[in-house]
C-alpha cells in the first residue's frame, strides 16, 4: 500500500479510480483529480504549500512533485504526463502537457496547454512556455512547434495509456 501520509493536520485527497503504487508516497496538502496514476518510487509531498491536480495526470516512476514553503504552490491540469524521474517544483502546467524523462521545472515556470518538455531539459525558474511548444535542452529553449500528430501521437497517447496500465494492476 502507498504512503499517504498527513502533514500540518492535512490529508491528501483523491479522486475515483486512482492508482498509487505499493511504495509511492503521497504526503500533505495534495489533492488529485479522477483517474489519476502514482507510479513506483514516485513523491507528491504537499508538506510546505499545496499541490493540486487535476483529472487523468499520471506521474510517473520516481519523478518527484513538491513546492516551495510560503512561494510557490505546485498546480497540473488535466491530461498531465510526468515522465520517469522528473522534478516538477512549484510551477503551473496547463492541460495536455507531457513532461519527459529526467526533465526538472522548477518555481514559478508556467507551462501553458498541449506542449512537451522534453526529456532531460531544464526549465529555470519564471520560464514561461506558450502553447503548443516543444521545449528541449539545459537551459531549455523552444525548439519548434508542437504538431498536431505529435501531440495526439504523444501527449494524447501517453496519458491515455497510463490509465490503461493502471487498470492491469487494480
């Protein structure tokens, strides 16, 4: 079973048909929407600011979700993918986003809707992504436009599937 974990007096709180692997741990002030997936060796800890996401977000195995203490608030929208082993610290992203392997955001970046960071790039804090953009790279810079074959062969796909891989283990 997971680690859910209260903090400050606040429990994390979650949707309908969620999946949180056996050593995922989930701490504080975190609220999850419907159909969302916490993989293996994940840490959403809302221990120092809150953490909101929304419908069908899937984050992935050891990516890491936090914020900073009385700054920054963490909040994903729906649709959200965090690849393998990600940091995603006290930002906003939009709807539709896919935030590859390895990548680190950090405060106050704001991705907005149907974009890809890339894996391993590194948004630095107060970056700003406008819509429809592939970001890649450390410092990561746009590096074209996302296309709507690969955001239906990417951003669509991955969160869709990973509510398919959540149902072989319920």
């Amino acid at each position: 079973m997971a680690l859910i974990k209260s903090c400050r007096g606040i429990e994390p709180q979650f949707g309908e048909d969620v999946f949180l692997a056996e050593n995922a741990t989930i701490v504080g002030d975190v609220i999850m929407g419907d159909r969302c997936s916490v993989w293996f060796n994940a840490v959403i800890r809302g221990d120092v600011n809150s953490i909101r996401m929304g419908n069908q977000v899937n984050v992935q195995d050891g990516a890491v979700i936090h914020c900073t203490y009385e700054k920054t608030k963490t909040t994903l929208g729906n649709n959200v993918s965090i690849g393998h082993n990600a940091l995603v610290h006290g930002c906003t992203v939009e709807d539709n986003v896919l935030i590859g392997m390895g990548s680190i955001v950090m405060d106050n970046c704001y991705i907005e809707s149907n974009c890809i960071i890339a894996a391993g790039a590194v948004l630095l804090e107060n970056t700003h992504v406008e819509s429809w953009s592939v970001y890649a790279g450390i410092p990561a810079k746009k590096v074209k436009t996302l296309s709507p074959e690969l955001f239906e062969g990417e951003v669509q796909r991955i969160a869709n599937n990973y509510v398919m891989y959540s149902g072989w283990f319920k």
